[in-house]
C-alpha cells in the first residue's frame, strides 16, 4: 500500500475532514473501519 504525505495537500484534508464530518452526523460508517471483515464477525467467530 502506498501512503501519500498529507501534510502539503490542505484540500485533502479538508476533504477528508469534511467526509468524516459528513459521515458522521448520518451515523454511518466508512473506509476500513472493520479491519477488512474481521471486527463485523468478531462475536461468531469466538
């Protein structure tokens, strides 16, 4: 996986941000939040 450097790209950030500011008043979740699967079947699995 290749990591981009945000630190001098302000319009990603604020992107960024903005989605996360967005995503989180609609109660949603996003991105890679669940580990690639592992955490949604994290209670079946044990």
């Amino acid at each position: 996986m290749i990591r981009y450097k945000v630190r001098n790209e302000p319009n990603l950030i604020n992107n960024r941000i903005d989605k996360f500011i967005e995503n989180t008043r609609e109660n949603k979740l996003y991105g890679q939040w669940n580990d690639n699967g592992r955490l949604i079947n994290y209670e079946e699995s044990e």
